[in-house]
C-alpha cells in the first residue's frame, strides 16, 4: 500500500504541487532575497581585491593589480594585530560564551513550573533585543569613573579603558546580550527527546545528574556539533557591533579586530583594495576552518553538516 502511495506521489504533476505549497514558497522568499542581496551579490566585490580599483573607473574599468594588496596586507603590523585580536576573543567566546546556552537549556528543561520557566525565558531573552548601540552608552554611563557606580566602590577606572579588563568586558557582555537566545535552540532539540528515555532511567535508580549526562546531552550532541561547526567558520568573526561601540583609543591594542580593520581602512582611508582583501582573507580562512571542523566531527563523532 505504501509502494502505491508513493507513486501516486510521485505522478502528481509539480504545478500543483506548487499550487498546494505556494503560501510556504511565499514564506521562504524573503530569507532568499536576503541572502540573495546581501550575501551573494556582494561577492562581485570581490575582484577589487585584485584590481587598481579607483570609484572614477569603476569595477570593470579599473587596471588589475594582482596579488598587490595581499602583499600589503601581510606586511601591515596593523593588519597582524588586527588579526591577532581577533583569534584571541574569538577562541575566548567559543570557550566561555558557547557553552552557557547549554548550561541554561539544561537548567530551564529541569523546571517543574512552566509559568517561572516562561518568565525566566522571557527575562534572559529580552537583551538580546537590546541594540549594542544602546547597550553600549548604557556601560559607558555605569562604568563612568566619575559618575558611575565605580565611584561607589571607589574605584577610579574603569575596565571598558583598561586594556587588562577590555576582553573580559566583551565576554560578560556578550554572555549577557545573547547567551539567553541561544537557548532556544537547545530546548527545542531537548523537547524532541523521547519521554521514555527518562521514566525508563528513573525506574533505573538514575539521578538527575546521570539523566542530563546519560540522556540530555547525548540527545543533543548532533545538535552542538553542527552550531560548533558553524561557529568555527566565523571564528575570524569577533563581533564587529560589539567592538566598534565599546572599544576606544586606549584599548586599541587589545581591541582592534579585523572587522574594525577593514571598515577603518576602507571606509575612513578610502583604501577600498586593502580592505576588500583582508575580507577576503577572512572568508578563505572561515571556508577552511568549516571543512576542517566537520571532517574532524564527522570522524569522531558522526555528526556533521555533511
């Protein structure tokens, strides 16, 4: 019977079959023009890392100039900073920020109480919502050393202008903004997991602690390693909202990353090639650190994009 359904499947003539599912087609236009615009357009751009580009002559018009500006580009100390940076608070996110939506799905799927679960969601979702914009003049003010809180506990400066404390200000912020968004994903892979695993546990004798780690996360290893690979490919994405707003000329050093590269060298100097080539460098390196990623969790753990 299902061998006669199947082909009758089959045989249904496709406009129809766009007829029937045209309000989802519908739907999913938008997500198409966006990354058709926004994501595959742009890369026409790509050539001006090549080319002797001048805004008079356009793309075309202009004179190739070869590997020029990738010859430029690693001979900058300010480009090897940028750089260095950026691998640096990058690899702190994926240590200290990657794990806490894990943490907090796995601590709101042990609520009894659906109403105080909501509400907890509720809170820890809304600052994602928060623009850096507004986030960022909100920690200017508290950390104030004159008019800020700091001047309660006596402290005269403060850690968003201390190289020391920069990098740890990113991580807690970004913990804080968006750690609670993340959750969302893993508690829709722990809501798929079948009930039945757990009451046959508990007839067992196991504990909570053995459930989660017996259960919970095994059910939802798939789910980590593919989010873990494609974090891996923005690893030379530090968070350009995050620093723009938040970094300043004192913290420089510790701060500038290539995201703030390029728009400072390409937008404030004007030198368009340069920094159309260290973005180009970065999506290489992302492309090769996705491959790499899912090769190695599809060796280990057979979990893999694909």
């Amino acid at each position: 019977m299902s061998t006669v359904n199947l082909q009758k499947a089959d045989a249904v003539p496709r406009s129809f079959q766009w007829q029937r599912y045209k309000y989802y087609y519908a739907l999913l236009l938008p997500g198409l023009l966006y990354f058709l615009l926004f994501h595959y357009v742009p890369m026409f751009g790509v050539m001006i890392a090549f080319k002797e580009y001048k805004l008079s002559l356009g793309i075309w018009a202009s004179d190739w100039a070869g590997l020029k500006w990738f010859q430029q580009l690693y001979t900058s100390d300010d480009f090897w900073i940028a750089l260095r940076n950026t691998v640096i608070i990058s690899f702190y996110k994926l240590a200290f920020v990657f794990p806490v939506p894990i943490i907090i799905a796995l601590m709101l799927n042990e609520l009894w109480s659906n109403k105080f679960k909501r509400v907890i969601q509720t809170i820890i979702y809304f600052p994602h919502f928060v623009s850096w914009v507004i986030l960022g003049g909100i920690l200017y003010t508290l950390f104030s050393p004159s008019t800020g809180l700091l001047t309660v506990i006596g402290i005269s400066k403060s850690p968003l202008m201390d190289p020391e404390t920069f990098r740890g200000m990113l991580i807690t912020t970004e913990i804080w903004k968006e750690a609670g968004w993340g959750t969302v994903i893993y508690l829709a892979a722990i809501a798929g997991i079948n009930p039945e695993l757990y009451e046959a546990a508990k007839m067992d004798g196991a504990s909570k602690l053995q459930e989660i780690l017996r259960i919970t996360l095994p059910s939802i290893g798939g789910t980590i390693v593919i989010l873990l690979i494609l974090k891996m490919g923005h690893i030379l994405n530090a968070g350009f909202d995050q620093v723009f707003i938040l970094y300043n000329a004192l913290v420089y050093n510790v701060a500038d990353i290539l995201d703030t590269y390029v728009y400072r060298v390409g937008l404030a100097m004007g030198r368009f090639p340069l920094a159309a080539a260290a973005g180009l460098f970065k999506s290489v390196v992302g492309l090769f650190m996705i491959i790499v990623t899912n090769a190695i969790a599809r060796r280990v753990g057979g979990s893999s994009l694909w």
